[in-house]
C-alpha cells in the first residue's frame, strides 16, 4: 500500500512509500481509507517536537473509510460498513483527564496517511450520512478537542459570550460551529482580514484583530466580556485574554503553538476570580457526544483544501504556514 511516513533525514521531513497492508489483530479492523485529515500533530511530528516520535512510522490521526476486514474476535457484520476514526486510544479510567497509557493513532502507532489503517474494532464508528468522506475524515480528532473545551471543560451555557481565538484552524472552527449550535454569542479573533470575514459570515458577531495594538482593550470594550474563551495559542497572549475575560470567566486551553507564557499575572487571576483550564482530545462519552451533536444539527466541518497523498508535503506546508481557513485533506 502506498503510505507517508515520518523520516526525519529527509529535507521535506516525510516519504511517500510503499508498505505491505496492515494485518488485523484480533480485536482490529482493517480500514480502506477514504479520505484523512491534517491536524498540528502531524507537524509537531515532522518538526521533531512530539514525543516518542520514530521514524518509518505512518502519519495521520484521522480518517474515514471502508471496513475490509475483522480480526477473529469482532463482529463480520462491520464488513463493509463506512465508518470513521475515533483517533484516541486508552484514555482510561478517569473522565478528568487521560491516564499514563494514553496515545493517539499516527504516532507512536501506524496512522492514517496511507491507503489502509488497522485499528482496534471499538475506535470505528458509522460515518454521519450528511458527511462526504472528507468531511467525515475532518471531524474526529479537532471535533472531540473543540467539543471537550466548549461543552466539558468550558461549561458553556446558552446565551454566554464566548471568545475563539485564532478563527481558521480545525479546532477553532469547530468549537465556533459548536458555540453557536449551544446558543451562545460567537466572537473571533485572528490576524487574516480574509478570516475574520469569513467567521462573520458564519455568524460571529465580531471579529478582532489581534495584530493591533491594545486590541483586548478594544475588544472588551465593544463587547463588555467574555465568559469563555477557548484558545490554541497560549504564549504572550495570556495577558491579553485575562483582560478580555470577565470576572470569574473561564479560559481553556488546547495547545501553546506560540509556546509558554512569559508570564503570569498572578493579581490579575485571583482578583478577577478567573479560571485556567488545560484540556486534551477527549474520553469516549465526549465523542459520543460530540458526534450526535454533528448528527442532531446536521453540522458540517469546513474543507480548506485537498491534495492527494502524495503531496502531503505540500499540505504540511499550507498548514505550517497558517493559511488556512478549516481542515485540510488527503486523499490516497
């Protein structure tokens, strides 16, 4: 089968090559993939910035496809059936936060940048029927992330103000549709003209640049507060949010793609009675929900872009440089 594997000797980071096919476990399925989706671990990866990473390994933690084959102890009946990924693997015991044994398929585990993928036969799931096979293979790994920020570890309520910074990516725009759909007010904020335009018409209220100076003075005080804010970025724009934030808001955080905060304003925090919340993907109760969410509403992940597998350095690329707006795709 061909595949995209890590291989880090490389100038572009990766390879196109060609494997043998997967052979199912017991327990596994083997999956035609259809259509897979980017997401910044995939970069992360080809950076050398995840951990446990190996080279040879193939990419990708989402996917959608055609159930081909079952291991001995599963159900033949999944034969055939179009499905997607749930990309998280043993989360655990502990619904408030992952255990030890925790990873995610495409590293340190063959992932989904290939033309098969055989994974354990509970991470499947029916591909939503109002979902193309790239809109499936967009959803599961940023749907889960932005689903678990809003929902679980954002405690979002109708009618709350709700800030998502760096409107484009995959989760951002996914914990917008998701704001939205729980009946809260949607605020954006990103760099791109072109992006913030495009969150107005997705029906953000307003949409901040912050490329500007003071632009969290302005913000709140156009919009008098948020309750939440859901953010990617962390880094020095810590400080800037806890001012946007209302007292005893909330600010969850799923990934530092501008690194640690340089600091933290400690009066700031318990004076305001302000909330820092970390959060990772999400359990399986969280995607479950998550998906009947999608199902219910009929919601439909936003496609920016897709290319063939073997131009997933190409793809990369348009991710690493920030332009897009929604996920970007391969197809084998």
């Amino acid at each position: 089968m061909k595949a995209i594997v890590l291989q880090r000797s490389l100038d572009s980071k990766i390879q196109f090559v060609t494997l043998p096919k997967p052979v199912c476990q017991t327990n596994e399925v083997l999956i035609r993939i259809k259509a897979a989706a980017l997401n910044h671990r995939d970069e992360w990866c080809r950076k050398g910035l995840y951990p446990n990473i190996q080279d040879g390994i193939v990419l990708g933690s989402d996917g959608a496809g055609i159930v081909e084959e079952v291991g001995a102890a599963v159900d033949p009946k999944l034969i055939g059936q179009e499905v997607m990924l749930n990309p998280a693997l043993h989360w655990g015991d502990n619904e408030k936060a992952q255990g030890k044994n925790f990873e995610i398929i495409g590293m340190p585990r063959n992932g989904t940048f290939a033309e098969y993928v055989a994974v354990p036969a509970d991470r499947v799931f029916p591909k939503p029927s109002h979902l193309s096979w790239e809109e499936a293979a967009a959803l599961p790994l940023a749907g889960l992330t932005a689903y678990r920020a809003v929902a679980v570890q954002g405690k979002l309520k109708a009618g709350e103000q709700v800030l998502i910074t760096g409107i484009g990516g995959g989760v951002a725009q996914f914990a917008a549709q998701f704001v939205l759909a729980l009946g809260a007010k949607l605020f954006v904020s990103s760099s791109s003209g072109e992006k913030r335009a495009a969150a107005l018409a997705l029906g953000a209220s307003e949409a901040f640049d912050y490329g500007v100076d003071n632009w969290s003075a302005a913000a709140l005080e156009s919009s008098g507060g948020m309750d939440l804010i859901v953010d990617g970025a962390s880094g020095d724009t810590l400080s800037q949010l806890m001012n946007i934030a209302k007292p005893g808001g909330r600010l969850v955080f799923y990934g530092a793609t501008r690194g640690n905060p340089p600091q933290l304003e400690a009066r700031k925090l318990f004076w305001n009675q302000l909330q820092l919340i970390g959060t990772t993907m999400g359990t399986d109760q969280d995607f479950a929900e998550m998906l009947a969410l999608v199902d219910r509403l009929q919601l439909k992940p936003r496609i920016d872009a897709v290319f063939p597998l073997n131009e997933a350095a190409l793809a990369l690329d348009r991710m690493k440089e920030g332009i897009q707006f929604g996920k970007i795709v391969l197809i084998p």
